[in-house]
C-alpha cells in the first residue's frame, strides 16, 4: 500500500487519552495513516484511524509493523495501577515485558525510523534528599525498587539500549509530570476526588502538572517534529499540596505518613483510589522538574501552566454535599478496627472516580 505521509502506530489506544491522541494524530497534514493497537477494542469513536487487535506481548506485533509498514511507533500502553491491570503482576507484564517486545519488534523493522515512548517524572522518584529540579541527566536519589516506578525505570533503560542498536532511530522520550483534567482517571486524581483528603503530618510537598490537552499536544509535536532526546514537560510553576488542597475547598486530615499508607491500603481494596508507595512518597515530599530542554530543544510550550491545569481540573468536581464529617469518621474507625472493611459508599454526587478496569485510562497514566 502506497500511503503519502507518515505510518504511525500508537499503543494503548483501548484507553482514554490513547484513543483521543490516535484520532487527533489522524487529522495531522503530515501523518497518512494511524494504526492503533491494544488487546481490546475502544470503547469510542477512532474515526479514521485503522485498529488492530494485538496483545504488544506477544511477537506478533512484529507482523503488524512489517505489514503496514510503519515508520513512526507512539508507546502509550504504560499502566500506572495494579488494579486496572489485574493485578500487580499483569501490570508489570504489560508494561516491562509489552515494551521489550515492542522494541524488539522495532529492532527487527528497518521501516521504523521514529519511536515516541510516553514516560513520566515518577523515574526520578521523590525522597528528602532531591535536589529543587531534576534535570533530565539527573539520577533519582533513591532508586525505585518496586511498582511502577520501577517499571518506569526498566522501561527506559530497554528504550536507552533500542537506541544504541538502531542508532539510525530518532528515539524521543517524555517525562510528564502527573497528567490532570476533567478526563483523566488515575492515582493523583482519585486521591483529590475524595472528601477527605490525607495529608502526611509535617510536609507540604511540591506539585507540578500537565494538562490532558497538553499531553496531547506534546505527543502530537513529537510525532511530527521528530526531535530525539528525553525531555521533562509540565505546565509552569509548581503548586504545594496546601495550596492545591484549599483551591478544591477540600477537607484533610493530617496523618503520620504510616497511617496515610494504612489508610491507602483500606481505599485501594475498597476501590476507591489506588495508592501505591511511590505516590506515599510523592505526598510526602513532592518533586519538581527543570522544563528548560522541553522548550530550547523541543519546542514545546504548554498551554496551561500546573496552576491553571488544575484548576480546570477542580472546576469538574462536585462538591461534597456535607458528606466529609461522615467520611472522615468512617477513615478514622477503619484505622482504629485495622482496616479490616473497606469504607462505606459515599453518596452519588461525592463518590471518587473507581479504578477502572485495563480498558480504562490509567495516568498516567501518572499519567504520571
């Protein structure tokens, strides 16, 4: 097949945000054609991009690139929560074991000539001994040991050796801040969708975020502009937790940070926010990034800064109808019986977003 323009495929397109980037990419001057991958279906509208049912684990994406002649490869498909995966060990299956077949896959392909991998400043991992910005040839202080971040970590070194054997590849790599809009389901959102949110005692981290349109955005000017490098992307400025907090008019409760892990552990069984120990982390001492190469080198320029992506983000919540002493309450006797029962649904117009199933949007993906 003769197409004029770019052949891209993009993973993860089951999800939210993989979808709604696939059918913006179809529209692109540059770009002929979109194939989009996953193991199952989207639940809307692709429009004109091509969808091609295949599980990245398995070599049979290899076929794919070849028959459709690919030049242009987006991976997407990077989960941030066990419980949208199955489980933890689905999870790192999909995104360690999913990523090293696509590169292999691409490795194989002499018509790649262009990966994009959609990362995230989760690798640089957050403890008290980070300097005020990561800058992308920094190192994370504490190396991840487990969960996403560690995925995030393998993920990249895998991506660091696809480029030193396909050196003719233009490899381009984006570390995005935590992904928040009125779309986006993920840890950091469910965490400020509940009534009550959980602060650890003593800290006041800092926070930066990207706009789900930025996001797009980004992905889409990488694709085209074909700019190698790895590069950090938020919107300007940071916000404190404090200060995020008060602008939802939210109620907290400051816990010591093993109760806040406790009472993570009741909301994960119970559906209701997924925390895992590196967003413990990150509430507890929060991080930043130097976006200096995003715009010297890439060219990209958000168009929210982290304060206005979210308060775009709070103007989708609903309020919490009164229903923060109850809830409150409901947490404080969940810790004090152990944890032993998941909490008590809160009414329709204050129930957090559920973590979805691994059809669902996940960031983050971290989005994030």
């Amino acid at each position: 097949m003769v197409t004029s323009g770019r052949v891209v495929l993009v993973t993860g397109v089951s999800r939210d945000l993989g979808r709604r980037f696939a059918r913006s990419l179809a529209a692109e001057p540059s770009v002929g054609r979109v194939i989009g991958v996953d193991v199952v279906p989207p639940r809307g509208d692709l429009g004109d991009v091509s969808f091609v049912r295949a599980d990245i684990r398995n070599p049979v994406i290899a076929k794919v690139i070849a028959k459709e002649d690919v030049d242009t490869v987006v991976h997407m498909s990077v989960i941030a929560t066990p419980a949208s995966a199955g489980g933890r060990g689905t999870m790192k299956e999909l995104n360690v074991i999913g990523t090293m077949q696509l590169l292999a896959a691409c490795q194989k392909a002499t018509s790649v000539q262009h990966l994009v991998v959609k990362s995230t400043t989760t690798v640089y991992g957050a403890s008290n001994r980070d300097p005020a910005m990561f800058t992308e040839d920094m190192e994370p202080r504490r190396a991840p040991r487990s969960g996403y971040a560690k995925d995030v970590a393998e993920i990249e070194g895998y991506v660091r050796g696809f480029a030193r054997r396909r050196s003719d590849v233009r490899v381009t790599q984006l570390r995005c801040a935590n992904v928040i809009g009125p779309h986006v389901s993920s840890p950091i959102t469910s965490y400020f969708r509940l009534p009550v949110i959980p602060t650890v005692v003593g800290h006041d981290p800092r926070l930066q975020f990207l706009h789900e349109d930025d996001l797009l955005a980004v992905l889409r000017h990488a694709t085209v502009e074909d700019v190698p490098g790895t590069f950090n992307v938020a919107g300007d400025g940071v916000l404190m937790l404090s200060q995020a907090v008060r602008r939802l008019r939210r109620a907290t409760v400051a816990m010591p940070a093993p109760a806040v892990g406790g009472l993570g552990s009741v909301l994960r069984r119970a559906r209701v926010a997924d925390f895992s120990p590196e967003q413990l982390a990150f509430l507890t001492y929060g991080r930043g990034v130097d976006t200096t190469r995003m715009r010297a080198v890439l060219g990209f320029e958000p168009a929210y800064t982290t304060a206005e992506a979210f308060a775009d983000f709070g103007r989708s919540l609903p309020p919490t109808g009164g229903h923060a002493d109850r809830v409150l309450a409901a947490v404080e006797e969940q810790l004090e019986r152990g944890a032993a029962r998941p909490l008590p649904a809160a009414p329709a117009s204050v129930v957090p977003h559920p973590a979805r199933p691994a059809t669902a949007d996940p960031e983050g993906a971290d989005h994030g």
